[in-house]
C-alpha cells in the first residue's frame, strides 16, 4: 500500500494553480456582463451559496446597493474580489 503525504505547501500550491484558473474561465464571462449584478448572477460567477453570499456582505467583503428587496453588487467589486483571492485574502 502505498501513501502519499500532502503537506501545507502542496494545499497552498494548489490553491494558487485553482484561483488562476478560475480566474482565467471567468474572465470571457465578467467582460460580456453588465455594471451592476443581481445575487443570482453573483452567486453563478463565484460558485457560492445564497448564506455565503449574505456573510460575504455582512462581513463587509462585497459591498452592495439595494433597491426594494433586491440586492446589486457592482461589477468591478467582483473581480476586485476575485483578484484579491489569488493575492491569499479572504
């Protein structure tokens, strides 16, 4: 039988290689959207689920405008958000 041991390093590489290719996949669909986003299309483009994306805005990590009982996040904020987490921010 045999094991591998997967050390610290190898998580931090991994998750380094899997945001730069997240980042390069969505990048084609963040230029074709609009300016302001609803929390569906959020939620798609981050791969998140409606509670992480409340905490996301409870926290004040991702700032939002809302008008009635619709949330709007601001496009830019998304891929400020995105490149802030290849840099190993939250």
């Amino acid at each position: 039988m045999n094991i591998d041991l997967i050390t610290k390093e190898d998580l931090k590489e991994f998750k380094t290689s899997l945001i730069a290719e997240l980042k390069e996949i969505l990048k084609p669909e963040l230029k074709e959207h609009k300016k302001w986003l609803r929390s569906a299309e959020v939620r798609e483009i981050l791969h998140i689920s409606p509670g992480t994306l409340q905490n996301l805005r409870i926290n004040g990590t991702l700032a939002f405008t809302k008008v009635g009982s619709i949330f709007y996040y601001a496009l830019s904020d998304i891929q400020s958000l995105l490149h802030k987490g290849g840099k190993g921010g939250r």
